[in-house]
C-alpha cells in the first residue's frame, strides 16, 4: 500500500499539533473514505486519548512511549514502528513535539512534513528558528525530501487581514496551508467530538486545510513516481550500448514500421466507410 505518511510536528508547546493530528485523522477517514492510522508520537498522548475517548471513529491509534530514553534509541524505535505499521493505512499521521536533541533524519520517514503556527511575530520567529534548524532535511538530493507545509493556526479574525507571511523571511520554501480560525469551542471537543462534528467558521477553515493537505499528499506522490520514472529511463540510456538495448531497438523500429503501414490501410479503410455511409 502506497500509505500517504504525514507528520505533524513543531518545537513550540500549544500550537495546535495534537487538535489538527486527532482531526486531520478523522477527517481522511470519515470525508475521505481513507483508512487512518494515528501514531502519536507525543509523551502526553493528547492526540490519542482524543480519538480513544471521544464518540466512535474508524481510526487506529498507537501510543508510542519510549521505555528507553536517549536520542538514537528513539530514532531507532520510532522509524521502526512507522515502518512497520505504514502497511495497515492508507493514511498515517504522527503527532510528535520537536527537541533539539532529535535528528531530524527521522523526517525522511514522511510524505508531508506540517508545521503548525500561530501567526503571533514571536511565534513566527521561533517557527522561523525551528525550520532553520531542519532545513537540510528538505534541502537533501538523497532520495525524495519531505515536503514541508505551514499551517497557520488559532488564527484570529485580526489576523486573517494581515500578510505576515509576506513580511517575513523564511529560510526555505514551503507550502502555506489555509489558515486554521481561532475558536473557543475547540478546547470543549476533546475526547468528546471532532471539529467536522460542529457547525461554524472553525469548521469550514479546517476542512479547507483539510482538502489542501490531501491535495499536497497527491502532488508529494506524483512528484515521488516521476522521479523513479527518470531513474529507470536513465538506466535504458546507461545501457543504451550494450548487444540486447541495439537488438532490442532494431525490434522497436520494426514494429513501429508495421504499426504505421497498418495505420495507414486502417485509415484507407476508415475513408472507404466514410464514403460509403455519404452516400
Ligand atoms: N483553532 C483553535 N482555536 C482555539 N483553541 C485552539 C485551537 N486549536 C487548538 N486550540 C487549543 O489550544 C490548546 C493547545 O492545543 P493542542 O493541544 O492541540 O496543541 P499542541 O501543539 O499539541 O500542544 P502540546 O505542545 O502541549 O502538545 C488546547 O487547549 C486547544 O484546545
Ligand atoms: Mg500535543
């Protein structure tokens, strides 16, 4: 199964991460028809308690608590458990709080990398300071980098008529997500209901930043299968002087001759009918 991976991930506490991984999961479930696995990744487990507790969902949790601590072990464990249960979902979405002490290598694991933010000037500067630090994560020529997305969240209604994106520079391209509106009813949802569950502005901006992440999981995809569709084409040209490539080419011009003559009395005889039902 080609499972869409995406991490939902930032440095910063309170931002939003584990609201958009419980309901990001649901929503590819419920309005995607998808099966969800949700890996949280996060020592609280707030993502995953909210679907364990909450009204009934089609979605798959796994809580991953690291019994040993240290930085490589973690690694170790939890790319092996995305590894391992990728296959059992079409869509798999990680809920984990960023510390300087991981290694970002461990974002290779996924499609989409999605950062939430708030769109305060000084959580924008510690986003800004957190994507200088992983930078060469998307930077890489090894393999397919991630792609990063931004996704503004607990946006005010003030906010929403302002472009701090615009003003600010970032130390690499991204994705900018529609914004996520800032309401209080959210904080009464958890471990009761989702966000698709209720009616107001929230809702609609979600599903729009919903429906964008899908989107940008399809484009991630297509770009991934094209570029292994270049790796092959430059083994044909690699090979292209060996005995089997010229025999195989001289086979492709004959049948290419024959494909043209048969076309050519096919449309011989397409213009015969043609003439016929004229009449
Ligand atoms: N769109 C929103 N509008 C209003 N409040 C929100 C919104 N999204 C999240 N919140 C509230 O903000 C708080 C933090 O949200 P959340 O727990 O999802 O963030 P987090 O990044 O996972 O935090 P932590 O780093 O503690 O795991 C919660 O009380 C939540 O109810
Ligand atoms: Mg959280």
């Amino acid at each position: 199964m080609d499972t869409l991976k995406i991490l939902i991930v930032s440095q910063k506490g309170g931002v939003g991460k584990s609201t958009l991984s419980a309901n990001l999961a649901v929503w590819f479930s419920e309005k995607s028809f998808k099966q969800t696995l949700l890996i949280d990744l996060d020592p609280h487990g707030s993502s995953s308690q909210w679907i364990d507790n909450a009204r009934s969902s089609n979605v798959l949790t796994q809580h991953y608590v690291p019994n040993e601590f240290g930085e490589r072990r973690w690694l170790i464990d939890a790319r092996q458990k995305i590894r391992k249960n990728s296959h059992i979902a079409e869509v798999l979405i990680s809920d984990l709080t960023w510390t300087s002490a991981l290694d970002p290598e461990f974002m290779h694991e996924f499609d989409l990398v999605i950062v939430p933010t708030s769109v305060s000037t000084i959580e924008l500067s510690a986003t800004n300071k957190f994507l200088e630090n992983i930078r060469w994560v998307f930077e890489s020529r090894t393999g397919i980098p991630p792609t990063l997305l931004l996704c503004p969240s607990r946006v005010t209604e003030k906010e929403l008529l302002g472009d701090p994106f615009s003003k600010k520079d970032f130390p690499l391209p991204f994705l900018l997500l529609p914004p996520i509106v800032h309401d209080d009813s959210v904080r009464k949802l958890f471990k009761n209901n989702f966000i698709i569950d209720f009616n107001g502005p929230i809702k609609q901006s979600f599903i729009k930043c919903a429906s964008a992440i899908q989107n940008a999981g399809v484009i991630h995809k297509q770009a991934k299968s094209s570029i292994k569709l270049k790796l092959s084409e430059r083994r044909v040209i690699d090979t292209h002087n060996t005995k089997l490539s010229r025999y195989m080419s001289k086979q492709t011009a004959k049948k290419e001759k024959q494909f043209i003559e048969k076309k050519k009395s096919f449309s011989g005889f397409s213009k015969l009918i043609n003439s016929v039902l004229s009449k």
